[in-house]
C-alpha cells in the first residue's frame, strides 16, 4: 500500500498526517508539497485571474527551496507518526489539485490523504477547496482529515 499525503504546513495537513499515522501506522507513505510558480502566478495574473506578482527564476529557486524543506518536515512528521514517509515536492503546472491526482496516478497509490480548511457555506462554494477537487477528479479512495477543534 503506498499513501500520498498532501501537505502544505497547515495545522489541518499536520492533522491529517497524525490521523493517517494512527490508522496506517508502518504503510509506505509519500508526503507531497506542491507550490506554484512565480511566472505562473503572475500569467494568471496578466489573465485577470488574481493579483500580479513578479515571477522571476530566483524567486522560484528560492521558493522550490523552501517548499522542498517544508516537503521533508512533513515527512519526518509522518516518520514520527508511524509512517514509512519520503517527501516529494512538485510545481504545479495547472492547480494544485490537479498536480496531487497527477501525482497519485503516478505512484499508484492506494489511498490519498488530505486536510481540510474547513471552508463552508457560500464561502467554499465560491472558492471550492482542493481537498474538494481532489475528491471529485480522481478514482482512488480519499480521506480528507479536519484539524482537531479549537478552544478559541
């Protein structure tokens, strides 16, 4: 059995990476960070689709750095939970959502395992969610773990 598990740092990935650890304990797990371009940001962006940021080679290494770092931290939160975890980091070429499906279908996985934000209401129909996208464009099992409740 190998399992992706999506992880962009939030406390709702940390979440699922605990969840999948308690009932997956000792599965070949892949923890996946995926991150966005500069440069496709910013065509986006010229496409009216969100706020335009220079995309530049320097700022992607720098950024690819980082979320590879964030890749491995997942990863070694995943060892600690039981998981036989490596990280994997990948540019997203279209959206995130689809880069995770992508992904899945290219190491086969058996299960797909990702937080939620906990959008609702008129909020997550307009945005939509990846855990929603993921959910919906891929024939393989998903588990979308929320993060534990809040005293706040």
């Amino acid at each position: 059995m190998t399992i992706l598990i999506a992880y962009d740092g939030s406390d709702d990935a940390k979440a699922a990476i605990a969840f999948a650890g308690q009932i997956l304990r000792g599965e070949s797990a892949v923890v996946l960070t995926v991150w966005e371009r500069l440069a496709t940001t910013s065509a986006r962006a010229s496409a009216g689709l969100m706020m335009t940021i220079d995309g530049d080679t320097a700022g992607d290494e720098a950024i690819g750095e980082a979320m590879r770092k964030l890749a491995r931290h997942g990863a070694d939160l995943a060892r600690e939970a039981g998981l036989d975890a490596v990280p994997r980091c990948e540019a997203d070429s279209v959206a995130v959502w689809a880069t995770i499906v992508d992904v899945a279908d290219e190491i086969d996985a058996t299960l797909i395992v990702t937080g939620t934000r906990g959008l609702g209401g008129v909020r997550s129909l307009l945005l939509g969610s990846t855990s929603d996208r993921v959910l919906h464009h891929t024939h393989r099992p998903v588990l979308v773990v929320p993060a534990p409740r809040t005293n706040a």
